[in-house]
C-alpha cells in the first residue's frame, strides 16, 4: 500500500467515521416503539418520564424506572394567557429533580391518551436544547399495557440529574415573531385547530373569530389515530402537501392556547421541517385587536 492511500485511510478511520458516529447518537427519532424501549430500558443513560395530570395516575402502576412528571411542573397557565412557558430556571430545577442530566436519553410516555400534552413537554425539552436526547413512546402506557410489558408500583430510586439548558430560543416563539413571518415565502403558519374554529364559524369563547392571516389548517387531531398512536408519516407528509407547505420552509404552528399546536410541531420535525410553537396560540392573537385576523371563504378541505 502507498503512503499516500495509507493516509487518506487514515483520515476516514480517525476523522470520518468519528463524526458520521456521533452524529448518527445525537440524530434520535421524535417517536420510539414499545419493542425498543423494552430492549433499552436498563440503558444507564436513560429516563423515562411519565406525563400525567394527577400522580395517582403514575401511582396505579408504570413502566419499571419510570419518573412522574406532571404537566404543570412543564407549562403553567398564569394571569395573562394558558398554558405558558415557564421560566428557564425553574424548568432546570425540575429536570434535574427528576435525575434529567445533559447526557440523558429522555422517553416521554404519555397516558390515556394524552398525546397533546406529551408533545408540549417535547417541545418544551426541545426549547431547552434536549430536542435530540428525546423521543415520545408511540401509544403511550396504553400501549405498554396491551402488549403485556412488565408494570410495576414500585417507586424508582434515582439520583439528581446535573443538566444545563442549551437554549434553542426560536422553538417557543410570540406574537410578533408571527406577524414578522406573515407574508415570507420560506414560512409557513398552520393553524392546528378543528376546521371550524379556522374556518371562523365557532369563534371558541375568544374575542375574535377567523385565524390567523396566510395560516393553513392541519387538525392535530387528524395526526393521531385511535390508538393514541401517530398515523403513518407518509399519510402525514401527504397532509403537508396538501396544506402548500413546502419541504424548504420553516413552520409556525399555533392552536388555541399551545398545547394541541405541538402535535403538529413533533408532526413536523419528524418530516425534518424546522418548527416554532407560538406560545400564545390564537388566545393571545384574537386579544389583540392590532394584529389582522383572516376568515378562510370555504371549509378547509385538507383534514382526510
């Protein structure tokens, strides 16, 4: 072998591989299976975090090391609006009560069909720069259940995590971030709501009717299927297209308050579309009567 193949084989043992490795452990899927995480829950690195709105839904059984995590420790409403984004700082503290470290490999697993508020947690880690590190169990406890994987009540031990926020800002977005993006042609806003509240015909006890200008309906609701499962990506890029959305643009999603909304942000990272949640959703929007709204002339035709 000469000396200059010797080299060049060197440089893609010691350089290439290295980096197509690392990038392949930080590239993880928004969603895992059941089949996967039973493969890799004594995984050292992992936490699974069981989204539940009270604890006795975490007491009544889990999956084994599983940690509760209620929904208000994530996103609290406050005087002003629903369902906001708390302060970093307290969002830190509570990861790290959890034993969440920077290095954790998250599992977010839902029940009773939460679906709506798990994806709110993932994005919500996804603002905190852990977007990479975590992933949703598909079907949730649900499904856990019904494939007869192990359950216990046994409370885990775990130690407090050391975890540092590496903040990706433009995962939570406000008002004007939207009105700045209403008539690019790289953005694309998508009004997550059921088709009659984008449509205007049930104004949804806000102050105002319509949605929000340029914005395309995608019914969060029409992502997940009966099972609390997401449907096929094939079926969900075919909705994508369908709404105008096109693959180089980067995608506001809004609801009524941000919750549902992060359904069709997940939605989108999956797709490899780059997603803003806007935190306030159409509550803060139709409060403000100097920000336009839009009445669509017909009834959305996109949710199949």
């Amino acid at each position: 072998m000469n000396k200059l193949l010797l080299l060049s084989l060197m440089f893609v043992l010691v350089v290439i591989l290295p980096q197509q490795s690392n990038a392949q452990s930080n590239n993880q899927t928004v969603f895992v299976t059941t089949s996967w995480l039973a493969e890799h829950i004594n995984d050292p690195s992992l936490v699974v975090l069981h989204v539940a709105p009270i604890r006795r839904d975490y007491e009544r059984g889990h999956i084994p090391g599983a940690r509760f995590l209620w929904n208000g420790w994530i996103y609290m409403s406050n005087p002003e609006l629903s369902y906001e984004l708390l302060p970093v700082e307290q969002l830190d503290t509570t990861l790290e009560a959890l034993g969440v470290s920077s290095d954790s490999r998250i599992i977010l697993c839902g029940i009773g069909g939460n679906v709506n508020q798990v994806a709110r947690v993932f994005v919500t880690l996804d603002y905190l720069g852990m977007g990479e590190r975590t992933s949703i169990l598909d079907g949730g406890f649900d499904a856990w259940k019904v494939e007869g994987k192990p359950i216990t009540k046994e409370l885990p031990v775990y130690q407090r995590g050391s975890f540092t926020p590496k903040l990706n800002p433009l995962a939570i977005v406000d008002a004007e971030f939207v009105k700045s993006g209403l008539h690019k042609q790289d953005i694309s806003i998508i009004d997550a709501r059921a088709p009659q509240f984008y449509n205007g015909t049930n104004s949804g006890g806000y102050p105002r009717a319509g949605g929000i200008p340029t914005a395309k309906n995608i019914f969060a609701g029409s992502l997940i299927d009966s099972t609390n499962k997401m449907i096929p990506m094939t079926r969900i890029a075919e909705k994508f297209d369908s709404a105008g959305v096109k693959k180089e643009n980067e995608v506001i999603v809004y609801c009524h308050s941000g919750v549902s909304a992060c359904v069709v942000y997940i939605a989108a990272r999956s797709l490899g579309y780059t997603p803003h949640l806007y935190d306030g959703s159409f509550e803060d929007w139709s409060g403000r009567e100097d920000l336009p709204l839009a009445l669509p002339q017909k009834p959305d035709s996109i949710k199949k």
